[in-house]
C-alpha cells in the first residue's frame, strides 16, 4: 500500500517538474525571440520594414477623410447652390463623377508619377519633371498587419504609405473638381470626363511632382532643385492650376448663352461651411505629422479665412452697399486658397494680412478684372483659386518664418524666396495654359466640348441625365 501510495506521489511530482521545466524554457525563450522580431519606428531615418507612428496616422486618417469631404459634398454643393435650377444635378454629379474617375487612375498610375523618385526617360534624367512607375498599380506597398510592418513613402515617413495615397488621393480629386466652376452649365458630361482624365495625367500629375515629388524641380526639401518654391499645402499645385484650367476651359467655351442667379444660397452657405472645416484637415494635415506645425497650419487657416471672409464682406458693402450670402462664402473660400501655401510657413499676424489681400484682390478678380476682359469664368474658379492662389504663393515669400517652417521670407532678410515664389507660379501657369489648351482642343475634335444650344436653352439635367431637380 505504501509502495502504491509512492509511485503514484513520485509520478505525480515527475509530471509536474517536467511541466514547470517546460514553462521556464518557454518563458526564457521568449524575450530572446521577441528581440529577433523587435519592428523599429518609422521615422526621418528608417523607413524599411518600420512600424508606423499611431498618433500621425490617426490624425492622418481623420485629415483624409474631411478632405474627401470638401469635394463630396462639400464642392458640389457650394457650386451647386449658384448654378441655376435646371444645372443644378450636372454640377454635383461632376465633383462626384470626378472623384470617381482620379481615384482609379491614382491606383493605376498618377499617384507613382506625382509622388515616387523619378529616372531614366532615353538616357536622361526625367526625375526633375514626372515620377517613376515602381508604383503602378500601387504595388509593392508593404502593410504587414501581423507584424506591424511597413515601408512608408521617405516624404510621409511615420505613416502607413496606404494612407499617404489616399490623403494625396483627395487632393487630386479636389484640383480637377474646381476646374468646373468655369465651364458650368454649358460643357458635355462625355466631354467633361475626357477633359478632365487627360488633365490629370498631363497636368495635375507633373505638377504635383514638380512641387511636391521628392526629385521635383522646385520641392524645397530636395538639395538638387532648380528653385525652392514654398508649397505647403497646394497654392501652386492645387490653386493656381485648377484655376488656370478654367479660365482656359471657359475661353474655349466661350459664353453662356444666358446667365440667372443662384438657384440656392443656402445650398452654397453649407457647401462653404463644409469646405472651411474640411480646409483644416488640408492644410493642418499637409504636416503629415500630429506636432505643433500642424497647430499653426490649423490656427492661420482659421485666421485668414475669417479675416478674408470678413474683408470681402465690408469692400462688397462698400461697393455694392449691400453685404451677400455668396459674397461672404466668397471670401471664406480665398481666404481658404490664399493661406494654403503659407499655412506651414507663416505666423498668425501674416495670416492675417494674407487674409485681407485674399479679400480685396479676389474681389476685384471676380468683378472688375471679369467684366474688364469679358470671360465667362461661371463660379469664379479663376477669380478665386487662381489668383488667390497665387497672391498667397507670392505673399508665402513675404511673411515666411524661419522658426515655424525653416525657411525665412522677405520680412526676415530673405528678399530672394518672394523671385523664386513668382517663378514657381509662373511656370505653373504658363505651362498649365499650352497643355490644357492642347487637351481642350483635343477634345472638342474628337466628340465636342459644347452642349447644343437648345441643351443649353432647356437645362442639362433633364437632357444630360435624363432628372430633374424639383
């Protein structure tokens, strides 16, 4: 009895030391392995198999989706509310159709031409001018879940590079859709949808690259750039070339047949409100970072917007002697297109002077400058995005300062930054011009850019659509 009472206590005694064996082995085996799969962060430095910063990503993730939220609903809306009746399912189907078609050809192939190194074109280095095409088709892109991995674009380097697309993604879509404030109520759907693919491969796509791209000819951050023009978040890029594009768009087109007011103010009040909150995620959220650069972004996007919005409200007073709902929202939004490329740049005394210029200048582009010349720019996309872009691209050279974005402006002793602003707005410009008329042309022999008069006459929705707005 003893001798069974033993062997099974000794048996029982066996087991549990090879049990508690197992457990410290494993135990001591795990922080060695933990050591062999440590993932490091991603930042300035490493940027291969790294693991994103939570922080940056969460505010990135936030930044791109009221982004997105400017151009649906927030544009259509906007221009929406100051077409007429009869235009008015034309108008918003084209920010949404937009947005539709730059996001599929931002997977296919514009996102590596605007935002990854550029090489070789027959021998010549063509980094300067378009990206390269190891992204095509967004391949490539590291975003191992399992082991928190990834390999960040070098130009957002503590965020996933799947977010980085999207959050340029919403840029590309916004630049293409601003464009149709000029040719409102008188271009062809089909048309329109050439038009505006084509510009955003020949236009938007080098562009972008020039400013932005880490080989671009005029990134500041690139040490072999022919010219350090300051872009924070799309002055250049988004405004003055959007803006471009439709006055060419609308010189083309010619005139519309006969004009009217808006169908709904407070259709273009909400459109403005929306873009002004979107605005923070645009500007703030060109940090790439969750840190005080963002801060000030967010603060002199505040400051100038209000400031714009308020100044255009007192000149239209004055000249018109009566304050407008559209005139207000006017406003707002060049405040919003004249402190884009300085919101990373400039202080909250600038951002105020920024936003008084935006208000006088933009004014007078949307009523003298229009009527003086006899274009037909329909929303004033020329009279605001360009020329508010830009007015804060060269006012970027003027009150940049060193402390919050490195690069001192004309206040600070640094008189060269202002030449080098105008040339990065000059050649947006002019190269903007030849190519969109190009494609314009183009188009209009292929299928036409025009609707027939009596389209026109009758409204596109019914026509186009084939609804109605009641």
């Amino acid at each position: 009895m003893t001798s069974k009472t033993f062997s099974r206590a000794g048996l029982m005694a066996l087991i549990l030391g090879v049990f508690l064996g197992i457990c410290v082995n494993v135990s001591s085996f795990t922080p060695s392995h933990a050591q062999e799969v440590e993932t490091l962060s991603c930042d300035s430095k490493v940027q291969k198999e790294c693991s994103p910063n939570s922080g940056d990503t969460a505010w990135m993730l936030t930044s791109t989706a009221i982004v997105l939220m400017m151009t649906i609903p927030g544009l259509g809306l906007f221009y929406g509310g100051m077409v007429r009746k009869k235009n008015v399912g034309d108008t918003v189907m084209t920010s949404f159709a937009i947005t539709c078609l730059i996001s599929i050809l931002w997977v296919l192939f514009t996102y590596s031409l605007a935002f990854r190194e550029g090489g070789n074109v027959f021998g010549y280095d063509m980094g300067w001018f378009i990206g390269g095409l190891d992204r095509v088709g967004l391949q490539d892109i590291l975003s191992d879940i399992a082991s928190s991995k990834g390999n960040p674009n070098p130009l957002a380097p503590t965020i996933p590079e799947s977010v980085y697309v999207c959050f340029q993604l919403t840029f590309a879509i916004i630049t293409a859709a601003l464009i149709a404030g000029s040719f409102a109520e008188r271009m062809k759907f089909s048309a329109m949808m050439c038009f505006i693919g084509l510009w955003a491969i020949f236009v938007y796509t080098p562009v972008a690259h020039w400013v932005w791209g880490p080989d671009g000819m005029f990134n500041w951050a690139n040490a072999h750039s022919f010219v350090n023009v300051l872009d924070f978040a799309g002055g250049t890029v988004v405004h003055v070339n959007s803006g471009t594009a439709g006055l060419m768009c609308c010189l083309v087109l010619g005139r519309r047949k006969d004009t009217g007011p808006a169908h709904n103010i407070v259709l273009t009040f909400i459109g403005a409100s929306l873009l002004w909150v979107g605005w923070f995620g645009f500007n703030a959220g060109s940090a790439v970072t969750a840190g005080m650069q963002a801060g000030m972004a967010m603060l002199v996007t505040q400051v100038a917007t209000a400031t714009a919005a308020f100044t255009w409200m007192m000149v239209e007073w004055i000249m018109r002697g009566k304050p407008t709902v559209i005139g207000i929202c006017s406003g707002a939004v060049a405040g919003l297109v004249a402190i884009t490329p300085a919101s990373g740049y400039v202080g909250p005394l600038g951002a105020l002077w920024i936003g008084i210029a935006a208000g006088i200048v933009c004014y007078w582009a949307c009523t003298g400058l229009k009527h003086r010349f006899g274009y037909d720019d329909a929303l004033d996309a020329f009279g605001v995005h360009a020329i508010g872009g830009a007015t804060g691209a060269l006012l970027t050279g003027v009150f940049a300062v060193k402390q919050y974005g490195g690069t001192p402006g004309l206040l600070e002793g640094n008189a060269m930054q202002v030449v080098n602003q105008a040339i990065g707005v000059g050649t947006v410009f002019i190269y903007d011009c030849i190519v969109t008329l190009i494609i314009l042309k183009l188009v209009d022999l292929v299928i036409g850019l025009r609707v027939p008069e009596e389209v026109e006459r009758d409204g596109l929705d019914l026509a186009l659509h084939g609804e109605t707005v009641q």
